[in-house]
C-alpha cells in the first residue's frame, strides 16, 4: 500500500539513489547525505511550524513508501524567490510592422523574468522505476496537493511545477544547446547542479540578460519550446488533470513549461470532502486519504473496498480525515516507458 | 585626368556611370530624375548655400575633353534627415569566479553613433578609365578636398563599405538576421536603401542586442567584411589612416571604416608649395603626387610624376600646372601613397 | 429617456462638438467631419456583417440619445491590434541581488509590449457635461455590454478599455512628462491625436523600444503609473462593477490603466436575461432592455414601473430581447465633478 | 630621480604612499597585505614569469637615496579574471520624417570594450616630491617602457579616470543611477571596489540600455567629467594621444581615455641615441627630455634639461648618464611634452 509521510533522517540511504538516478533532472533535491540531512532538516521545522505563523521559507519533504519501503519523493517550496530571485522566461510576441513596405510579422522574445516569485512550488520528484505507474504518480501528486488543500493558509493562492523541457534523440536540451551551453560552457545538468548547491548568484552571472529574440534560436529549439519533455506523459496527465497549465513562462535551461494553478481550482481541492472519521463511505474505487495533522500528516492510497485505515492514519475515532478519488483519468494504461523525472 | 565638381552637365555621364555597374551600388542607382536631384544638391553645396546637415559634395573624374569617367562624394554631415543606423559590436562577458567559467560574445547593439559625422561615399570608376593611377586619383582627391576646406566637415570621418555576398548575390547575415524579422531578399533591400528607403528598413530591424553566437557561422564571418570588388577600397582608407571601429552595415555586416579627420595621412601630412614650372619636361618619373589648386568651386586635383622640390616651391610640367588652373601659385601637394611620404619629406628637407 | 443606437450620418452635427470638447482625449474618435463619416461608414458595414462570418475588424459606433438628441457616443473595436499592432506598456519586477553583498532589491521595469491584441476594445467614449451622472454612465457602458453578451460571436472572448491616467494639478501627465514628451516633442494630447489620424507607425518610430527601469522616472510618476485619472470615478466605477481590473499593462503615452475582463464574466452578461417580449417582468428597478437585432439595434433605460418599451424597441410581439438591471452600485451619489474621459 | 620597476623592498613606502592620499585612490588602498601581493605581482611581471592576462607593471618615483617617492603602474592586459565594466554613450535617434519630428538621446549601454586592453593605472606621488617635473615624469614614464618592450602590450590602451564628486564626497552620477539599484553609500563603493570587488557591484548595474534624458542634469553634466584634482592627469593624457571615446565608469561617470597604443605621441616619435658624456657640464638648460635605457629588469627612466644632439649621438651629463645605468650606450629619448616634440626633431634633422 502506498502511503505519504514526511522525510526523516533515517530515509537518506534509500533516498541517496533515487536523487542520484542516471537521468534525472531534479536540481532542486540534495544529492549528498550531508545536503540531504540539511534539507529534512529544514522539512522538519516547516512541518513544525505552528499555525498563524506564517512561514514564508517553508520548504516540506516528504517520501513515498511502498510497505514501508522508500520508493519516490517529493517536496513543497511554500513561497519561491523569497531569498533569491525566481529565473524563468516569459514568452512574449512583438510586432515588426511597417505600412510602408507593407510587412507585418510577428516576433517572439523571451525576456529574463523573476514574475514566478510567490508561488508553492511542487519540486524533487522521483520514483523508483518499478513504480513508474499511473497510479503511483497520481498519488504521489494528488496526495501533496490534498496536503496543500487542507493546509492552505501555509501556502500561496498560486502553485508552480517546473517540467523538463523536451528533449532531442540524444537526450539532450535544443535551448540548453542553444542558448545555455554556451554562457555556462557545461552541460545542462552541471548546471542545474550548480544552480542547486550554489546561490542564484551563479544565474546571474552568466545568464544572458538581455531579451532574446526566439527567431534567432536554432529551428528545433524554436518549435519545441515551452514543450514537455516526451516520455514523462503520464506525470504532465496529472497534472493537467489537476487543473495546471502551461503558463507564458518557461523554464530559462531546458525551456520547459512551467505548469501553473490557482489553489483554490485544484481538482483535488474541489473534488475532496472533510468527513469524521467514521463517516467515511465506503470506497469503491481507489481513494486517498489523510489526517489532518500538519506536524504529523500521513496520506494514504487507499486500494478499492479497503475495510480498515484507522491503525495507519495513526487516529483516534471522530478525528477528521480528508479524502478525494484517485484520478487516472487520461493516464497511460500500459505502464512501460515512463522516463525519469 | 583631373578631379573637379561635378556640374549640372555631367547628368547623362552620371547616369551612364551608375548603369555601368550592377546592383550593391546603392548609393548611385540608374534613376536620372533621382541623379539630378544629386548633383543639384551638390551644386548647391559648392555654392556653400546649404546648411552643413544637407551639404554632399560630388566630384567627377575628368579627362581631357572633360569627359566624366568617374564621381566620388563626401556627405559633410549624416543622419540628420532621417536617422543612420548601424550595428556596433560591443563585448559582452559573463563569468563566475567561483566556479572559474567566463565567456564572451561579442554582441550586435543598434546605434545611431555615426551622427554628425562626414561619409566618404559614391566611390565609380567607369572600366575605361581603370589603371594610370585614375582609381587613387579619384578616391584620395577628397581627402584633398577635406584638407582644404577642413571646416565644412565634421571631427569624424567615415565609410560604409560593401558587404559580403555569394556569387548568387546572397548575404548569409543578411539570411541569418535581417530577414528573420521581415522576409525580404537581399537584392530588393539594396534597391530600397538606394532610393531613400533606408531608414524605414531600419526601423524594422531588432532593436535587442543580438548575441552573436545565436548567429550562423557564415553570418558571424561577414562581421566586417567586405565584398571581394571592395577589398582595395578598403585597403586604400586604411592606408590613409581609417579603422575598423567594431561598427558593421546593418544589411550586410560590411564594416565601417572611420578616422579622425585631423589623424588622415593626407590631412596630417600634405604641404603647400609655390608652384613653378618644371624647367625639364622629359625628367625622370617619380613616384605620383596628388596636386591641388586652393579654390573651391573650381576645385582641381591632378596627377604627377614628374616634379622637382627646393625649398618651398615644387616645379611641375606645363600641363599639370595647366590642368591646375591655379589662382595664386599656391599648391597642396602629398604623396598618393603613404608608404611614399617619408620620400616627399625628405625632399622637402 | 435614455437610448442607444448605432451612429449614423445624420448624427454627425451632433457627434462633432462631443469629439472636439476642450479636455478630452479618446483618441480614437475622429474630429472632423470628413473623418467621423469615414468612421461611420466603417460601423454600418459592421453592424450589417452577416452572422457566421467572422469580421475580426469591425467597429461598432453608437450614440447615446435623450429625446432624441445626441448626448454621448462610445464605440466597441471588435477586435484590437489586427491591422496594426497595438501597443502598451507591460510592468514587471526584476530582482537586483547580490548575496555577498547582502543585497535584494525590486527594481521595476516597463517593456514595450503588443499582448493586448485580440481584445475587443471599448473606446470613444463621451457624454455631454449635463449628463455625467451615473445612471447615463452605466447606461452607456452596461449598455453596449449588453450588446456584446447577446452577440458574443463577433466578439472576443476579452474586453479592455485603456482608462484615462493620473493627471497632475495642471492636468498634465506625468509619464508623458518625464518620457513621451522628450521623444514626440509634442502635447499628448497632440500625440493621441497623430496616433489616432496617422497609421501607428509613428509610435514605432518615436517611442522608445527599450526596456524601461521605473526607478529612473520622477518620483510623482513612479507613485501614479497604472492610476486612472481622478475626476472620472463614476466611470472606473462602472468598469469595476462589471468585472474589470487593471491588468498588469498600461498605456504608452499617459500611464492610464489597461482595464481587462472576461467576456464570460462581465455582471451584465451574468445577471442579464433573455425573454419573449411578452415576459418581461414588471421592473421596479431601472432596466436596460434591448431588441436582439445585430443590424438594428436599439438599446432602452426603462425607468421603473415604465409600462410600455414595445413601441421603441421596434419590435412585434413575441420577439426575444435580453434585459438586466441598472447597476450604478458604489458611484457618487451627487452628480457634480465628473470629468472629461 | 628616476622611475624604475618596483621592488619587494618598496612596500613600506608604497604603504606610506597609498596612506598618503584618502578616499577615491581605489586601486592603491592602504592594506599592507594587498599591496604586498600587487608588488609580488608586479616583480613576477618584470620576471616575464606571468601570462599578459595576469601581468602588472608598477614602477616608483625613487630620490637619490632610492627612496620611493611615487608610483604608477600598467596592467597589460585587462577583464579577463573577471568582467571589466564601461557604461558606452551611443546615440538612439527616433525620427517620423511625416511630421518632422527628431529627437537625439545619448543613452547609456553597459558593455565589457576593453576587454584585453593595457590600461594606465595607480598614478601617485608624494606632495614633498612635487615640482621639478616630477609628476610628469612618473606618468610618462610608462610610455617610454611601452615604447621599449611594446609586445608586452596591447593594441589599445586606456585610463579610467576619477570622476567629478562634490565636496561632501557625494557622486550625483553614482545618486541618479547606481543608488537606485542598490541603495549604498558612494564612499562605500568606492572601498569596495579597491577591494577587488568592482565585478561584484558592477553585477547590480542596470543591464538594460539607460535613456539619459531620464537621469538628472547634474548627472547627466558628470558623463565623461573628471573629478578637479584629476583635471591635469586627463590634460596628460591628451597630450599623449589618449581621447575620450565615449565610455565612462560605471559608478562616478568618469571618462574612460584611450588610444591605440602605436597613435600615442611619445611611442610614435621616440629616438634611440648613442649616449656619450656632455663635454661642458655647465651648459643652458633647455626643455627637458624624457631619457630610457634598453633593460627590462633594470628599466630606468629619467629626465635630462641639458643635453647635446649630433646625428644619431646625444651628449648626456654625467650623472643622467649615471642614473640610466646604460648597458650598451643606446638610450631612447623623447621631449618631456608634445609641445617640444618639433624642437627634438630640428634639432636630429
């Protein structure tokens, strides 16, 4: 049974893998045991931040299990750029006119944007590949936004994920090729590297900050930006199913689009039901469901006719729970070929 | 061979010129309503009745029926009718001394800098009168002119060269960047600049700074260079003391070449000598120097090969004094090439 | 009684004095006789554009009648920035930051932008000083609205209206002050003048193209960017009740506003109904009622308890129309001071 | 009193130096650790043991006693560690030829131009050691060691000047500008930067091209004006060759001076001589000349007001003699000053 609880110390050898997967992109999750330590440290005091303060720096860990077994992560940045700046592309089209000669075309630029500051940003998800499943990646996205639903006070109005940018036959960047690869003169996940462990200071350095006209980028990367990357199609489903779009901003490395959402249209906000515990109807199809403990959350995949969840969710009777259906719908049903995050 | 104003008469020569060559000559096309306006500009200028900001002086090249075989012009000050553009290429370093990265793109930035300056321009030699020095005669007679009438030009001076293009008359940076913003070939860009469509070209083209490293290789390679015909152009302004300043054509990335107009070879260096006749016609040749007159609107530049120096006077044959058609005796003398100065100056002593 | 109907060639008298009053901009309006035909010739071919064909450039011009007399005018572009590109100025934050330094700051920017076209664009809006009072300024506004809800399809699916901007005590404005002025060397209200008669060209050639850095304008113009003029709340108002907002765009030359809405949700489409004529019930509230002719249209402020609108709204009985309350919620209740839009 | 290379024995006086002077001496502060590392730097350099990217030449003033008195450095060439900054002034015209409307605005781009330039820097001399040409044989002596050993160098050189600061110390172009992008005080700045901190704050600077008409007119008047103590090393400077080519610092509005190196007075029209003993010690001063010997290690320059020229020989007295420690007789000679320059070349004939 899959289940969502907060990271703890002792889950940093099963994590270690999962961070460090051949492929994966992540920057934002600790690659180090060191690093890792710091993080759920930080995790730990958001998830202990007692209500009506508000913790703008929040930042919440949390690790799938499967029976107990560490299979994936994820995390919540309650508030970006409340430290450094928040760096991605805004696409915006301007037009070249002239009455004269009778020309009228229309020209896309990207201008260095820092607009994306204030949003929770969902971030370091990973997944073990025997779970790379619809199901899986429902919970694992589902289950953090009903987290966020429940808690809203802690978090922004506004939620943002990052997707990977499409990728060529050889898994590589167009715009990172393009554009970044030659300020940074390092390969694409040097530099999400970088960017990660070191502050922004990096991005301001060597980023270009001038506008950038998209016509002068090469072919590919002109018809494949804003574009997720290919094989994660399951992963964008759920989010789209959640209410996420594209939004006119993209990711400054990989040109990847950044999913955004208003809180309070989420599907698994509106679709989900506070109830007392005993008063949970019977579930005939595959349901989430936690408690409503911030410091202690535990979010469960419940499998369908699933008799018994008191002993889990670590409640006592009449204690409130929050629950919303597992939504699949869209998802692959063939479960093969999901890359890596 | 003489260089003198061009005259309202010299209309059909002018336009017999401009159609002797093909496109790229935009400054010159073969349109005689639009030549005569030119050259009654030009009039107008010699007659010092224009304001500087209008005034463009054409020359002709004159044989000795007074056949125009060549024009040249210097435009006193650019960019005040309507705006001059051009790219200035500016260098743009990005480092992080921590983890020791630094790169540097030389980047495109749209200016209007050359404001104000004068412009060496309308550079026609008709094939005829190739060879005999007539090509140097004819582009260096205006510095000679500068020289002597330093004041109705500017601090500055310079000149758009020629691009690259193919055989094909393609431009690969016009390709690679000019008509990404408005799909036009290259060809009727040329025809419109030359008919005083060029500003509104240039309204048209990106108004970011352009990094160059987004820019094909064959385009980055026309960042100041020029069309094989205009190579000895331009190695004649740099002779004379012009330098690629990191300014390119906006069309076609040709550079732009630019000096000081007080830092020119042939303003710096050239010297006035009381003119006398060459007492022995059949002397020795001599490498050529440039001759003339003081006057302005009879303004004369010649040639000579034989010349005698003493003191501050020069001797010349009979009919260069002729073609001079001086006033006063007084005469502006340089050596048509630079690398003959020292030569003039030591004889002078 | 108040009415709107579409502009005709007879009307152009009555329009003149309206367009050329002392103090107005609406730069859109033609001044002259000749040109103000033009402009209405323009708008009868849009009315009488037939149903399924998409004329993505008409211009609906109506004027505002009492008793017959012309008393105000306001047109609808039914679709911004199609034969020129429209331009406004987007304002955005970058951050300025330096971690050694111990530096974070917000620095705005203004970037010239062309996104706001594809809206239909309320403009030319005028009323005679005698009836700048609420219940003809949300007529008029609500009015045309109405128009719009019934004939959605010509229309699109957002609505801006660029709101007059902050005016100093001399009247003057301080953007076009510290910017438009140095580069067009002219009054702004010349500046609206040769933007409206002459193509946009102009702008293309005299505005500036580069991004702009706020901090570098005059204090009184950093404090009142995006600030709609003050003499005219009743108007602002109008536009708020209906669901529009300031957007994140203002205008070029003085600074004003760009008010942007969805069609879906302006109160008038929402709250608006539609009824056999027959049905309409008593109204014991100012009504707006209109006939649902998209080449005759006819547009009536019914006073409460008005018994009978058949005969002016040209209709036999049976007819549809669509009505909607009178909403002149939280404007002035004394009529005085309301400025020139 | 000679100019020679500096030496690690130099440091207490250049530390009394740097104390010597207050704020606004950026490059030189009153850090004995910095300055040691900026002496190591420059012995290594005299070494030949450095790339050009990282070498600095600094040179003293030294009395009689070899007493340090002055200094003044070269740095071959610079940005490359990390960025160096200019604002450049460009021109952007905006024109609507329909209704004859044309606006100018200089407007302000930040640019890394002098990448790989030589750039003059850390001029000081000490207030007991003024007069007797004193000063200006410190600064020019740089030029004579150019002259010398000019593959050390680059094609361009260039001086950023100390900008115009009012007497409560108070930068109105730093005010209007670099203060609203981050509010710091200009004394601060101007710490900082001499701490090797300039790429760190010029990173702050506004990216985007700045309209000037929107900066106040005082700060507008500092574009390219120097601060009144610096108004003889700019006078220098011109006199040299150095012109101002529209850049300015990015932090006071300075001009930046610059020239390519081959232009500049004293590389163009030195002379080598053959030094020999001046028979009568006791001869009339004449205006004074700027005298080198040929080493590297043991550069020396110094300035002569008596002296003899014949041909290619220049009769020296016998303690300038001494001063140069001349190896193999041949000494290089300018005039002290451009004005002079034509007195020398007579007098060679």
């Amino acid at each position: 049974m899959y289940s969502l609880r907060p990271a703890k110390p002792s889950d940093i050898t099963a994590i270690l893998p999962l961070a460090n997967e051949q492929g994966a992109r992540h920057a934002s999750l600790p690659k180090t045991t060191q690093s890792l330590r710091s993080f759920i440290q930080t995790s730990e005091d958001s998830f202990r931040t007692p209500k009506g303060l508000t913790a703008q720096s929040g930042n919440y860990f949390w690790v799938l299990t499967d029976q107990d077994q560490v299979v994936g992560t994820i995390a919540i940045e309650a508030f970006t750029g409340q430290k450094e700046p928040f760096y991605s592309y805004r696409r915006e089209t301007l037009i070249n006119a002239s009455y004269r000669l009778k020309v009228k075309q229309s020209i896309p630029v990207l201008y260095q944007s820092h607009e994306l500051a204030g949003y929770s940003q969902l971030h370091s998800i990973t997944l073990a590949s025997e779970h790379r499943n619809p199901r899986a990646i429902a919970f694992l996205i589902q289950g953090i936004l009903l987290f966020i639903a429940e808690h809203a006070s802690y978090f922004s109005d506004r939620l943002l994920f990052e997707f990977p940018g499409f990728k060529d036959e050889r898994g590589e960047s167009p715009l990172w090729n393009d554009l970044g690869q030659h300020f940074f003169q390092m390969s694409l996940k040097e530099a999400c590297y970088h960017a990660s462990i070191e502050d922004k200071a990096l991005i301001a350095q060597l980023m270009p900050n001038q506008p950038l006209y998209e016509n002068l980028l090469s072919n590919t990367t002109q018809s494949t930006l804003g574009e997720p990357q290919q094989d994660l199609a399951d992963y964008y489903q759920a989010f789209i199913s959640e209410g996420f779009r594209p939004s006119s901003h993209i990711d400054i490395f990989d040109g990847g689009p950044c999913l955004t959402c208003f809180t309070s249209s989420l599907w698994t906000k509106q679709e989900s039901a506070r109830t007392r515990l005993t008063g949970l109807p019977e579930n005939h199809t595959d349901t989430i469901a936690m408690n409503t403990s911030k410091e202690h959350p535990l979010i469960l995949l419940l499998p369908q006719h699933q008799p018994d969840f008191i002993q889990p969710l670590n409640l006592t009777s009449k204690e409130w729970i929050r629950w919303v259906t597992l939504n699949t719908e869209g998802m692959s049903e063939h479960h093969q070929g999901e890359g890596v995050l | 061979m003489i260089v003198r104003p061009i005259q309202t008469s010299d209309l059909d020569a002018l336009y017999a010129l401009a159609q002797s060559v093909g496109v790229g000559m935009n400054s010159l096309p073969a349109d005689k309503a639009y030549l005569a306006k030119k050259i009654d500009r030009a009039v107008q200028s010699f007659n010092l009745s224009l304001p500087k900001e209008q005034a463009s002086y054409l020359f002709v090249l004159a044989d000795d029926q007074d056949r125009a075989l060549g024009v040249c012009g210097i435009e006193a000050s650019i960019g005040w009718d309507e705006p001059w553009y051009t790219y200035r290429i500016s260098q743009m370093v990005h480092a992080c001394q921590d983890i020791n990265i630094y790169s540097n793109t030389p980047t495109l930035f749209l200016t209007n800098d050359q404001i104000g300056y004068s412009e060496l321009c309308s550079l026609l030699l008709h094939p005829d009168a190739r060879g005999r020095k007539n090509g140097p005669l004819l582009s260096r007679a205006r510095f000679m002119f500068i020289r002597q009438f330093r004041e109705l030009f500017a601090r500055k001076i310079f000149a758009e060269m020629r691009g690259f293009n193919d055989e094909q008359g393609q431009s690969p940076f016009w390709d690679n960047l000019g008509r990404k913003f408005f799909n036009m070939e290259f060809d009727r860009i040329d025809f419109l600049t030359g008919r005083g469509q060029r500003s509104v070209i240039a309204e048209l083209m990106p108004k970011y700074p352009v990094y160059s490293h987004l820019l094909s290789e064959s385009a980055r390679a026309c960042f100041g260079k020029v069309h094989p015909n205009t190579q000895p152009a331009l190695e004649m302004l740099k002779q004379e003391g012009l330098r690629f300043e990191n300014y390119i054509a906006i069309f076609d990335g040709g550079p732009v070449m630019e000096a000081y107009i007080d830092d020119l070879r042939l303003i710096k260096d050239s010297i006035v000598f009381t003119a006398e006749a060459l007492i022995t016609d059949n002397a020795d040749e001599q490498p050529p120097i440039l001759l003339s007159n003081q006057s302005l609107e009879d303004f004369r530049t010649t040639l000579s090969f034989q010349y005698r120096i003493e003191g501050n006077s020069i001797q010349l044959p009979a009919q260069v004094l002729d073609a001079l058609n001086l006033q006063d005796n007084q005469v502006t003398v340089a050596s048509l090439y630079a690398r003959d100065q020292s030569q003039l100056f030591t004889m002078t002593g």
